[in-house]
C-alpha cells in the first residue's frame, strides 16, 4: 500500500476529466497541423493517461481492502490518501508487540 501511488492514480483521474480537447484547435495552428488529428491524438492520450490512473487508483485500493472490512473502506482509503497511514485517529500503529523487561 503507497499513499504516494494512491495520490499519483487520483491526479491521473483529474487529468483524463481536464477537457483538454478544447485546446486542440489552438495547437493544431500554433504547430501547423491538421485539428481532427491533433483532436484524436489528444483525447487518445488523455485516454490512456486516466486508464492508467484507474488502474493505478484500483490496485491500490485492493491492497488496502486486503485487510479491513467492506463498510471501512471509503473512510479508510480516504484516511491513506490525506494522512498517508491506515490508523485511524484512536487506534495505535501496528507494530511488534511491546515486551517488558525480563526479571
């Protein structure tokens, strides 16, 4: 689980939902090209660049479900993507248990 790739996965979304095809018009004069083919190569890679943030978003969501119930899981991965840790505000950080002093 990375809050990092989380994180990356949700601005991948963000981007694929910018219609950046509006500005297809405005390179396709700045660099002397054809608008329909700047058009589809824009919404093509805009494409591939929220699939992949799906994809990325999924997987990592998969790795947090891994171990918490299905009615946790929104506050959950909500929790991983702003403060980056699966504990929540009451609940101590998994670890190795503490063993006092032998004696």
């Amino acid at each position: 689980m990375s809050p990092a790739r989380l994180r990356v996965g949700v601005v991948l979304v963000f981007l694929w939902w910018i219609p950046v095809w509006l500005a297809a018009p405005l390179i396709a004069e700045a660099f002397g090209l054809d608008g329909h083919d700047v058009l589809v190569a824009l919404v093509v890679v805009q494409t591939f660049v929220g699939l992949a943030g799906v994809l990325v978003i999924g997987r990592q969501v998969a790795r947090i479900m891994t171990g918490i119930p299905a009615r946790r899981m929104l506050p959950t991965v909500w929790r991983v993507f702003r403060r980056g840790t699966l504990d929540g505000p009451g609940q101590p950080a998994p670890g190795p248990p503490s063993v006092g002093p032998a004696g």
